[in-house]
DNA sequence: GTCGCTTGCCAC
DNA sequence: AAACGTGGCAAGCGAC
C-alpha cells in the first residue's frame, strides 16, 4: 500500500479552516467500527515527550488518503471544535500520548471511542516493535520510516531546532505530521482484519482499558522523601570515593577497571576460572569477588553496591522528584513480549528488596512514602505465589491443584508430595529444592541451572526434578503438550505460538526456545490477571490511590480516613476464586514508607 | 565529546 | 537431548 497519493494540508488561513470543515462533513475513506460509529486518524505534535509539562503545538486528523495539520496556538479553535463535534470515533497510535495533552487543553475525548493501534499490534505481534514509523514501514509503506527519520534529520541537522522550536510552517514538519493520522488509519485498516482473523479483540480491550488507569498512576506520582534521598545520597557517595582513593593509594588501580583489578589478583595468586558470559574474558562479578579473601576484592565490592545504590536509584530521586515530591515514571503497559508492564525513569519494578545484611536496600526503599504526612498511609497488596497458580491452572496437574487448596503453606505440601514425607516443615531444605525447581519449571531451566540456583549438586538436582515430575506428572505433560503444539504450528503456520487462556493472546516463540513458551504462558497469564484487577479497582473507586504497579503487587498511597474502605475493597477484588480453577488469593500490607511495609493484620495488632 | 557494546546487577 | 523467562539502567571502554 502506497503513500503516492495521499493529499496534506496545513490549516493557515480562513480559507483553509473552511476546506477542512467542509472535509469533515464529506464521505472519508476512514473506519467502521462494528456499531457503524466512524473513526477518523487522530495525532498530535508536542513540544517534548513529558505528557505533564509539554505543550501541544500541532493537531493533525486525516483518513487514509487526506491529512490535516492544525496549529494549535493559531487554529485551535478549529481543532478543538473538530474534536468535539466529531460524531463519530478516534484511531490514534498511543492514544494515552496524545490524550494527555488535550484533556491539559479541557478537551475530553470519549475514551469508549478511542481505538489505539499500539495495543492492537502489540496483541498481533508481541515481538515486534510498537513504534508508528516501524509498523508503517511493515504494515502500510516502507518508505514511512524513511520519511519519519528525514524529519528527525531535519529538525536536528537546522541549527539547534527542537521539536519545541522547529516553525511550524517548516514544510516538512507540518506535511510529516499530517502524513501521521493518514498512516495510523491506514495501520488500523491493515491490523483490523488480522484482528479479527486471529480472534484478538479481547486482549486488545483489556490493553486498550487498562493503559488508562496506568497512565493516571504515573501522573499521580509516587511521592519521595528528597531530603533524606539526598542525605543518604551524599553519604554513599562520599564513602565510594574513599574507596576509591584508597585502591589508588595502596594499588595504583581504578577501583571499576575490572580487568586491571583482575590482572593484579592472578599476580597475587588468586586463580580465576569462571568467565563472562561471551566467554571473552574472566569474570569479576559478586559471586567471584565474594570468594576472594583479599581486601581489595572487599574493597570493590563494597564500592559497588553503594554506587550501584546511589547512582541507579537515590540520583533520581534528588534530582527529578517534582515541587511536590513526586517521582513520575514512564510506565509501559505493554513493555515486555509477556504482556507485562514495563517502568523507565526510573524504574521502580526494580528497587532492591528489603533483607537481612542488606541496610542499603531499606534505605532506597524508604525514601518512597505517603504523600499525605501522618494522614496517610501506603497499602499494598501482591497476589500469592500467582505464577505458580497459573502453572498449577494451565497444566490442570492435580497434586499441585490439591497443594493450593489444602490447608497450610503451598511450598510444604508441594514438598511433602515430591519427598512422599507428611512430616517436612517451613524450614526443611527439601522446602526451598522443592520452590527452585518449581520456579526452574517456570522459567524454562534444565538440572545444570536448578543446581546452580538451588545451590546443590547436580546428582541432588536431577534426582529432585525427577521426582517434582513424578509427583506432579500433569506440569511435565503440559510442557510437552505445549512445544508440540508451537512446533506444530511452526510446520502448519510458518510460526510456533500458543496462546493465553484468559484472552486468546498469542504468546509467539523464538525458533529453537519452544521451551520458553510456558514461560510466556505463565508470565504472560499473570500479567493479564493484574491488569484485569487494576480494572477492577479502578472500577471500585481507588483509581484516586494507586500509585504504582510491580508485576504482581498495587501500590497506593492512601489517607488514612479511607484505610477501611481501601481495604475492604482490595479483599474484595484481589481474592477472587471464579478467575481460576484454583482461588487467587493476595496479601495486604501497610507502612509509612515502603521500606517499613508490613502485614495488614500485624500492623492491626500493634 | 558522543555512540555502541559489554559487563554487571536490581526486580518479579 | 537439552534449554531458566521478562525487563531497566549505570559504568567502563574503545571507536568514531
């Protein structure tokens, strides 16, 4: 499908103005949606990409073979009536971008007629890249990711333009943004039809509902202690660059040049053999340096668990929290080929988990608190062992169904099952061998990793997977069951896929990994059940409280006078036993700062 | 100086 | 027969 005849205009004069209003009023070469509501291609430029503080300077609407630039700033009233007066729907790409910044303008688009593209061929190819220029370039004309990269070009190589500075009369930029909603109604023409041919609308709604209520998680903002991110900042800081003066004094090193650290211990005779993982050198990581008894290897790994701390999670806190303290990350709502959400600038999926000897992990934590002071509180609440569950689910293994539904821990009945011995406890080792290799299941691993990460032998590793598989055959006929299909389907369809229980979603595989399939499945279910909770709360009332989403725990930010309320809900919601064969069930807790969390109940007591 | 790659490391 | 998955990010370093 070509470009060649597709027809743009800037909106520069009354005259124009009234072209594009009689336009609007014409047949289009637009979309139907089932319900007969028509959709018009909708986009916007923007002074930079931060949805809160940006500004809109261009609003382009087109169908598939005409396309409008409106300045906003001169022409905005006529955008502003095209967008309300329209009768019927929006396509955009990303439609949570360009949402923002006309409800910042007071113009709010009925989100039942939005239709994003992203989600759509996010769903139909989950591997594959969501940008509008690539998905042009594959699905609609390949010269659209040439012109897209030309306006890049352009915009940089003038002098100092920015995408806040470029004149809008600059014909490249208002003819390339017009080309926008062309393009993405052109891609949903394109997407609809494998749509509904892949049977994909329900993993679609699901992704085109929640990424609404995750972007109002990242607006709200997840507030931040900054005097005590910087206290501790300069701190950690300071005592990494004492070690580093003292590895120069005493070694005449860089206390971070890896492989000149690694030179002067094989001189002092410590034998190394592990290697990188491109095998192109030794390794020097934290198991390695753990091993060394050498006050140098002391030295660079304790530099680098505080530089680690203080330049990948309290710098951002010091120096990007807004006036009110707030941190406001980019939150992806389809970041990972699993259908998880993904978190940027910074991520806070990642923060260090609070443990024994392992201070500094507190301390980033805590630096995240309730924005209301001693009127609030921060509520969590994470699924149980829900990985697990959808394993136990998918594969229907009935020892592992029965495990969730007896009494007690889940990981001591699965380990009396495997061990054949009704007397193992919490504490038995045989507990934690039995949750690695269930975990190995879930991710794929063979003996020679279980081993690694069980910490036992490779005799004692193979014997216990032997045994998980005896005991639980429906989990190993479920993995089979589930690469014969890809490959199956690989000789029958050209591509090896399965697909999710709850949404149809297809979950592809990487030629030669069919292994890792269960992994997506897995993965790939909870995200969906998560994102279908978020719905439901959202729905519930405490779309004003969430704050934040980690893979499978809600984070919010709560004024204690709705403590009741918030909890009675997430009860409610997060324990559901229809969603399931099995019941999911979550865990509440609560603090003032993350790093203080603690059990519902506990706190309740105390 | 910037860019891209490798290495290492944080989470679920 | 054998195969641990999904992410984001900073430092170091060589290349341009």
């Amino acid at each position: 499908m070509s470009l060649d005849a597709v027809q743009l205009h800037l909106i520069d004069s009354i005259d124009s103005a009234f072209e594009f209003k009689r336009w609007l009023g014409e047949r289009h070469n637009g979309y139907q949606l089932v319900d007969g509501v028509e959709l018009l291609g909708l986009d916007s430029e923007t002074t930079g990409l931060d949805t809160r503080n940006d500004r809109l300077r261009l609003v382009q609407i087109g169908d598939a073979d005409t396309g409008w630039a409106i300045p906003w700033e001169r022409w905005g009233g006529v955008a502003e009536e095209a967008l309300t007066q329209w009768g019927g729907g929006w396509v955009l790409h990303n439609a949570t971008f360009d949402e923002s910044f006309f409800a910042r303008e007071g113009i709010n688009l009925r989100r039942d007629r939005l239709v994003d593209t992203r989600p759509m061929a996010h769903v139909l190819d989950p591997t594959y890249s969501t940008a509008l220029k690539n998905l042009a370039a594959k699905h609609v004309d390949p010269r659209a990711k040439a012109l897209q990269d030309d306006l890049d070009d352009a915009i940089n190589s003038r002098g100092g333009w920015t995408w806040a500075t470029v004149p809008i009369t600059f014909q490249k930029y208002w003819s390339y943004g017009a080309l926008d909603p062309v393009i993405t109604m052109r891609l949903l023409q394109q997407l609809a039809p494998k749509m509904d041919a892949d049977g994909s609308w329900k993993a679609y709604e699901l992704e085109n509902t929640v990424q609404w209520v995750i972007r109002a998680m990242s607006h709200r903002g997840a507030h931040v202690d900054r005097e005590y991110a910087r206290q501790k900042s300069i701190a950690f800081s300071r005592y990494c660059v004492d070690v580093e003066q003292w590895v120069r004094e005493h070694y005449d090193l860089g206390a971070g040049s890896d492989v000149a650290i690694i030179e002067y211990l094989k001189s002092e005779g410590y034998e190394f053999t592990k290697r990188t993982k491109s095998g192109a050198r030794y390794a020097l990581d934290s198991e390695v340096l753990e091993a060394i008894d050498h006050p140098l290897a002391k030295a660079v790994l304790s530099r680098r668990q505080l530089l680690k701390v203080t330049s990948t999670y309290l710098s951002h806190i010091v120096e990007e929290a807004d006036a009110d303290d707030l941190m406001h990350p980019d939150i992806n709502p389809l970041g990972a080929r699993t259908s998880r959400m993904s978190m940027s600038k910074p991520n806070l999926q990642n923060l260090p988990r609070v443990s024994e000897n392992k201070p500094h992990a507190t301390v980033v934590r805590n630096c995240y608190t309730t924005r209301y002071g001693e009127d609030g509180v921060m509520v969590f609440s994470d699924f149980d062992q829900i990985e697990m569950r959808g394993l136990a689910h998918m594969s229907g293994d009935e020892g592992m169904l029965q495990a969730f539904v007896s009494e007690g821990d889940f990981f001591v009945n699965l380990a009396r099952q495997v061990f054949r011995d009704d007397t193992i406890i919490k504490k038995d080792p045989r507990r934690q061998i039995t949750k690695n290799v269930g975990y190995g299941k879930i991710y794929g691993a063979g003996i020679a990793k279980l081993a690694l990460t069980a910490g036992i032998s490779h005799e004692q590793a193979a014997a216990a997977m032997h045994a998980f598989d005896a005991s639980f055959p429906g989990v190993r006929a479920f993995q089979n069951r589930v690469q014969r299909i890809a490959l199956e389907r690989k000789t029958s369809e050209g591509v090896g896929y399965v697909r999710s229980p709850l949404t149809h979603r297809r979950h592809p595989s990487d030629s030669g990994k069919e292994y890792a399939l269960v992994n997506y499945l897995v993965q790939g279910l909870a995200a969906e059940m998560f994102k279908m909770k978020i719905l439901e709360l959202d729905a519930a009332g405490l779309g004003d409280f969430m704050v934040l989403p980690v893979h499978d725990e809600i984070i919010m930010d709560v004024p204690k006078d709705n403590l009741r309320d918030v909890i009675g809900t997430l009860q409610k919601v997060m324990n559901d036993d229809q969603l399931l064969s099995i019941p999911v069930t979550a865990g509440l807790a609560v603090g003032s700062r993350w790093g203080e969390k603690q059990d519902y109940d506990d706190a309740m007591v105390a």
